[in-house]
C-alpha cells in the first residue's frame, strides 16, 4: 500500500440479518480510499451505509467480506486482541449522541482514552486541560457534561476523540445537532487540528453547508460509492 493512502477498503460487502432469514445488505462493494491528512467526507441518504461503513473503518465492526487497511493494518488479518489495541491507540471516533458520561467531569471524560492506554490518571488529567484548551473549553474542566450546551458537548467530544494523538478520526454527522453558527464553529476547530497534527478526518454528513470544509467528498448510495469528487483544486 503506498505509504500516502491512511485508509483502503476493498470490494467491501455487509449485511445484518434483522429477523429470521430476513437480511438487509448495508454494503455492497464498497471500494474507498482516503490519503493521509486528508478531511474528507462521506454524504448520501438516510440508510445508504455511511454509518455502517466508518464503523468498518474505526475497526467496530466487521466485513462479511473485503478487505479494510488502515495506516497498513489489515483488520481481517488481525485478532480481536490486537484489532482493540490498534483502535485505542490510533482512532479517535467521534458519534452522532456525543457519549458522555454525565457523572464525569468534562476533564475526566477527556481523559478517558489515555487511561485506557494505560496512563496514571493525574498525567491523563493534565494532558486533557491542554486539549480542552485546542477546543477552547479549558473553563469547563470540572463540570458535568450536561451542564454543557449542545455545541460544547461536541467540542469535548472531540477534544476526547483527538487527546491520544489518532492518526484516524472519523466522525458520524458532528453538526446535525447544532445550529448553522455552531457547526461552522466545529469545522473551523476540525480543521485546524487536521492542519496542526496532520490527522486524517473522515466525516460523514447530511449538512450541505459544511461541504465546502471537504477536501474530496464520496456521494454513497444503495451501499455503494457512487463518485467520489475533489471540492477544491490544490
Ligand atoms: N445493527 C443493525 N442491524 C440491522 N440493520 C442495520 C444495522 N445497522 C444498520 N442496518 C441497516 O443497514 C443499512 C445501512 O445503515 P446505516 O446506519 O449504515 O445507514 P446511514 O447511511 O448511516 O443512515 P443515516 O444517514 O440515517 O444515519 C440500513 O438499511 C440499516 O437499516
Ligand atoms: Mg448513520
């Protein structure tokens, strides 16, 4: 794999079943790759997989068939073991619902993918105040999440997606909770640590005001990629 793609999906095929003998087939060869640095994005319909296939990507789930590599890590050659490690320690995953943990702090929260990595919590701690502040939310340290506006509670979301260094972030529809100005504000910041760290953000969204944050957008559909298009010639 050429050392400038972070992420390659190969004639990728998923379906659940959903009652006895009765399957929906959410993907249906997809073939994806994303470079490294890039932010890109993944728009289509309600229903079309975007969900299903960057949970294949973070490594949450698994393929019926196809390959998916990430940074030269090949899931389907890998234990579960080992898929865990590769995950907590090179994908950030930013949901849809923001997945706090109410009866946290914000700081602890923040913290949480670094503990699990096997840091002392008070280092964890201090490196969480830092991120908090790339997110401009060092204030809130010690508040519980809900206390938090919706916006807020995405940037901490973010900040405990991006404190242990991802090279990955994949993002589920970041601004379809907040308002125009909010979620201009979340690009912004995205973007600005896509630039800082040179992590590769892929982003899947219904919001087309924000397509113009895109490097390249796949238009998916009926799980599959129908185009994939450079938004802006550099
Ligand atoms: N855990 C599951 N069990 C059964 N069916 C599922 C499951 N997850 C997804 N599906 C089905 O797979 C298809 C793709 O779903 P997916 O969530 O990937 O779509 P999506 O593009 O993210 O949609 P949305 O924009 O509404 O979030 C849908 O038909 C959905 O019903
Ligand atoms: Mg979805």
């Amino acid at each position: 794999m050429s050392d400038k793609i972070a992420v390659q999906c190969k004639n990728i095929n998923k379906s659940f079943t959903i009652a006895k003998n009765v399957e929906t087939i959410a993907l249906r060869g997809v073939d994806l790759e994303v470079y490294k640095g890039e932010f890109f994005m993944l728009v289509g319909p309600s229903g079309c997989g975007k969900t299903t296939l960057i949970s294949i990507i973070a490594g949450v789930l698994q393929p019926d068939n196809g390959r998916c590599i990430v940074n030269d890590f090949e899931y389907q050659k890998k234990s579960a073991h080992e898929i865990l490690k590769f995950r907590a320690k090179n994908i950030g995953f930013i949901f849809q619902s923001f997945n706090l943990i109410d009866s946290l702090t914000v700081g602890q929260n923040v913290a949480i993918p670094l503990i699990l990595n096997g840091m002392k919590q008070g280092q964890a701690l201090e490196k969480a105040k830092e991120i908090l502040e790339e997110v401009e939310l060092s204030e809130k340290f010690t508040s519980p999440p809900n206390r938090l506006s919706g916006g807020q509670q995405q940037r901490v979301a973010i900040a405990r997606a991006l404190i242990h260094n991802p090279s990955l972030l994949v993002c589920d529809e970041p601004t379809s909770a907040l308002d125009h100005m909010t979620g201009a504000k979340i690009l912004d910041i995205m973007k600005r640590i896509n630039k800082k760290f040179k992590s590769t953000f892929i982003i899947v969204t219904h919001d087309n005001r924000i397509f113009d944050y895109a490097d390249r957008i796949a238009y998916m559909n009926d799980g599959h990629i129908e185009r994939v298009s450079r938004n802006h010639e550099d």
